[in-house]
C-alpha cells in the first residue's frame, strides 16, 4: 500500500520508510507579476504570493501582523501563515493582496466601511 500525502503547497509526496519522494513536479501557480509594488523586489510570474512578498506588503503598510490581520479580516494566524511559508494565500485572498500592493490605502480605508 502506497502512503501519499498532500503538502501546504499543494504538492503530493510518497512517504516511504520516513522519506519524503515526490510523485510529479510541483506545478507553478498562476500569480500576475504585479504583486509586488514600485521600489520593491518583482515577483516572477509564475510564482506564488511568497512569504517575504506578505511581509514586505504588511511592512510598506507599517501595519503589526494582528492590525494587518484585523483590516484584511483575517486571523492573525492566516498573516503568519502566509509569512512563515506554512500557507500560501488562495483566491480572493491573493486578489486583495494584488490589489494592496498597488493602492494600499485605498483598500483599506474601503474595507473599514464594511
């Protein structure tokens, strides 16, 4: 019997006598190039919304990880998540990211009239 087990990263791994064996190669998420902001460090395309990427975007903000977590709606483990690398944000948690990077500002001052 075959042991599989699927990785945060979406990544599926055989597990045989404690090791760790990929079954294909790790297929790259489709992230726009535009996560990063002017100034910062670009994120390739192809690449998903790293932790560093999280970082600098709450650190630009000059925002702790629970007043970034509290403005996104989120709890303030997802924002360590993401930062740790534990987790990678998916769907309209990644959009909302994009979105930051570019109007920072903006985002947030529409999502405290919610």
């Amino acid at each position: 019997m075959r042991r599989l087990r699927l990785k945060a990263d979406g990544r599926i791994v055989e597990l045989r006598d404690g090791r760790e064996f990929p079954l294909a190669p790790a297929m790259p998420l489709a992230v726009p190039a535009t996560i990063s902001a002017p100034g910062a460090m670009p994120v390739a395309s192809g690449q998903a919304a790293t932790a560093p990427a999280v970082r600098d975007l709450r650190r630009r903000a000059r925002l702790t990880q629970l007043e970034f977590a509290s403005r996104l709606g989120v709890p303030v483990e997802t924002i360590r998540n993401w930062e740790q690398g534990k987790r990678l944000p998916r769907g309209p948690a990644r959009a909302l990211l994009a979105v930051i990077a570019h109007a920072p500002e903006t985002v947030f001052s529409a999502l405290a009239k919610t």
